[in-house]
C-alpha cells in the first residue's frame, strides 16, 4: 500500500526561529518563531509597545538581534541582505522626507539614492508610485505642508517605486482619514493579487479583519497566537443574540431550549439576551419560532459570530483599537 503523501508546506517569505532582541536586562522580543506565507497579507498585531517595530527592524537588518535565526525570501539576514533588500518595499517608524521639497522631488531623490533604480524610468514610476497612493494632486506640494496621514501615503508610495516581492508596512494607516484607509486597504489586495506578500503591522484589529489573511498577535515581547484569520476566529464561540422588551420570557425559552441565556441591562426599554450556541442543535430560525410561539417580542436577532477582539483581548489581557 502506498503511503499517503503529505501535501508541501507552503514557501514561506519571512520565517524566524527563537528570533530574540534584550536592551540591557531588557527583553523586548522574547524567542519568536514567526511563519509568514508567500503571497500572503500578515496582520502582526499587538498593543503599543509589544515588540512589533523591534521585530520588523529586526528582519529588515536594521537592528541586531540578540538571538535566533531570521530568512528572508530564502536568505537568511542580516548575511543575504544585499540580494534580500533590492526586493523588499518597506515603510518602517513613519516616513522622514526633505520638508522644503516637494513630494515628487523627495520620490525622485530617494530613487536616485537606490542603485538598483533605473534612471531612465525614474519619472515614470514616480507618477505611477503617487498615482497608486492617491498624491497626484499634491505632487509638486512641498512636504512640510502635507498632513501627516498625506506623509504616510507618500512613505508607501516610496515603498512601491520599484516592483517588490514584499512589502512591510509599520502601521500603515496611521493618521490617514477614514477615505485614506479604505484606499489604503485597496492598495494592499490589489498588491497581493499581484503575487506580493504584505506584512502589515497594526493595533487597529478591525483593519487587520478586512485586509488581512494569515495574523500572529504579540504580547510583552512574545507571539501568543498565529495562524490564517479563520483559524484564530474559530476559537471563540458563537452565540445569538436577542433584543427584546420581554426579558424574563426570552430567558425562560432560551432556557427550555437548554441554552445558557444572559441578559443585560435594559436600553429604552429592551433588553438584549445572548447565549451561546455551543454544544446545541438548535438552528437560529427554530430559536426564533420558539420564542414567537411564547409570544416573546422580538426587536432584533442576530447570529455573533467570534471576533478577534475577544480572541486578542483573551490572549493578551490588554485592549486593541477596534476603530480608527
């Protein structure tokens, strides 16, 4: 009998084993093994001061690790970053320009500084690189007179002067408008449906859900979960969710269906009942009957399936940005 055979693991773009950083006595990135697919969009989250910026300094060769191994698109850094960073975009700590030049100016003389840069394309991808982040309008703008959300754009905008087989972005979004964020968000799929891998750093969990792929979550310095976004859902539970003027008689059913109901505190006058569907047979659509046919009103019904925010919050014990 053949042996089934085990379909191959994914090629990995970043991959870190025991990855460790200590300032003095300090340890601000404790033995992280990250697992980053090719093509994919990585959400790494945590709260400010988790080690994220230090982790992605780290990869980039920007700083020493004190521990650990670290590859890069196949080579492993800081020894292979000469082939390693001629492919790599990256927008790290925020974007530092010459504020007494112009946006297209400042473009230009970072592409000049690159010696992988074609000269000869050099205007050309320029336009192309602000047209992609939405600063055609305020090409020729001196700097010091952008926003600083039109200062992360042209930061990303640097990042992609050059076709890049990945890209890290150090919270992307910060700063930018809620119109800047969802062209942001564009930007990223329309990148990774090219076959670039995104590895985005954030706090803001409701960015990472409507961007993002895979995810790892840092806290104090250590990964606490990673995996595809529907893996790490899946851990929560799901639950329904009633509002009603009839409280009483919306736990009594729920409770004759054998659900665990709780109730919270009445808001103009209805309450709102939840309970989980965990270990039940019961389908929405029959809970609902139920408590029709107990002449319980129902304002509102809803299926809450987990979010990350519980999962993090869970893991980590400290609280995200859920909104910009």
């Amino acid at each position: 009998m053949t042996p089934a055979l085990t379909p191959p693991a994914p090629s990995l773009a970043i991959e870190s084993r025991g990855l460790t950083k200590r300032f003095g006595s300090q340890t601000a990135v404790n033995g992280i093994d990250l697992a980053v697919p090719r093509g994919s969009v990585f959400g790494f989250l945590g709260p400010n001061g988790s080690g994220k910026t230090t982790t992605i300094r780290m990869l980039l060769a920007l700083s020493q690790a004190s521990s650990g191994t670290i590859t890069v698109l196949g080579r492993t850094m800081p020894a292979g970053l000469h082939d390693v960073l001629p492919r790599v975009g990256a927008l790290v700590e925020g974007p530092a320009f010459y504020p007494f030049l112009s946006g297209a100016a400042n473009l230009r003389r970072l592409d000049t500084a690159d010696q992988y840069a074609p000269g000869a394309t050099r205007r050309a991808r320029v336009q192309l690189a602000l047209e992609r982040v939405g600063l055609t309008h305020a090409a020729d703008k001196k700097v010091h007179a952008y926003s600083l959300g039109m200062k992360q754009r042209l930061g990303i905008a640097n990042a992609l002067l050059l076709p890049r087989e990945l890209l890290i972005l150090d919270e992307p979004t910060n700063g930018l408008d809620p119109q800047g964020t969802r062209e942001v968000r564009s930007l990223v799929r329309s990148l990774a449906a090219e076959g670039t891998t995104v590895f985005v750093s954030s706090h803001l969990l409701a960015e990472v859900e409507q961007m993002c792929t895979h995810a790892a979550v840092m806290s104090a310095g250590s990964i606490v979960a990673q995996g595809t976004l529907a893996a790490l859902r899946a851990v929560g539970e799901t639950r329904i969710r009633v509002r009603t003027p009839d409280t009483a008689g919306a736990v009594r059913v729920l409770t004759h269906l054998g659900l665990m109901p709780q109730a919270g505190s009445p808001d103009d006058g209805d309450s709102i009942v939840t309970a989980p569907l965990v270990g039940t047979s019961w389908l929405p659509e029959a809970i609902v009957t139920a408590l029709v046919a107990s002449e319980v009103r129902i304002r509102g019904f809803a299926i809450e399936e987990p979010s990350l925010e519980e999962r993090f919050v869970a893991l980590t014990g400290e609280g995200f940005d859920v909104v910009q």
